[in-house]
C-alpha cells in the first residue's frame, strides 16, 4: 500500500477557527525546558464546536492520558485524526462519521495555554506504526 501523501488528497478544513498557540515540533522555552507538540493548539473560547475534517470511524470517545475528553477518528489506511482537550464529547465509539460533523466542544481551561484544541494527523511511517505529523500540511491554509 502506498504511503499517505499529503499532497495527494485534499486539504481538509480546520476542526475549529481560531488563532495558532502552538506548532506542531520542538519548541525551546525560554526557561530552556523544550517541548515537543505532536498537533497544534487552535485557540478558541470553551464550548465552541469542533468538526471532524474528514468522514471517518470513532476508535476513540473518552478519556486521553494527560489529554482529558478526546476524539480518535480512523479514515482508513493508518491515517488517523485526534482531537484533545476537548471540554464534551457528543459520538461514540464504532460511529461513522461524515466531514463537518461536531465531535465535541472546545475545552483546555485547565491547561496552562487555557482554552484551546490540540489537533493531531498521524498516518503510518516506518512498520505501519502511526506517527505524528505536522497538520498544517494536511489543512487548508487560514
């Protein structure tokens, strides 16, 4: 099977509008502890709606460790989109799910960045195993 390429299906709309608080990648403090983000925070007041980006199949509605409320969508071929911090969750597991979809609502209050969505694209890499890539590169530009 031929590995996903971004560049070869179409972007996908935001989960949710609202300013960048992170990026995905390492990022140095200036404390100079570093952090590596596997999504990118979208900032946006709590309760706001957060849409699927693409049709898909619930692998996960619940809990995420150290994520709290978190979606895990399966659009097939190892390609997965995650969405955490969410505040509420309105599908369940084994549910299909079409584009634009509400999954959740914003949530993130008790994080030091406040509220916000982190939003993750992992497709298969290396063996298959789903690795973490940069979302901006899989969503249409804001």
């Amino acid at each position: 099977e031929e590995p996903l390429d971004p560049s070869k299906i179409a972007l996908m709309d935001w989960p949710v509008r609202g300013p960048l608080i992170y990026n995905f990648g390492i990022e140095t403090r200036s404390d100079g502890n570093v952090f590596r983000w596997d999504g990118i925070g979208i900032q946006a007041e709590i309760g706001t709606p957060v849409h699927a980006v693409r049709s898909g199949t619930v692998v996960l509605a619940g809990p995420f460790e150290g994520y709290g409320p978190t979606v895990v969508l399966s659009h097939g071929a190892g390609f997965y989109t995650l969405y955490l911090y969410l505040e509420n969750i309105r599908v369940g597991e084994g549910r299909s799910i079409v584009e634009g979809e509400i999954l959740g609502s914003v949530g993130g209050n008790g994080t030091p960045e406040g509220p916000h969505i982190e939003f993750q694209v992992r497709i298969p890499i290396e063996e298959g195993r789903p690795e973490a890539q940069d979302p901006l590169k899989w969503l249409i530009p804001s």
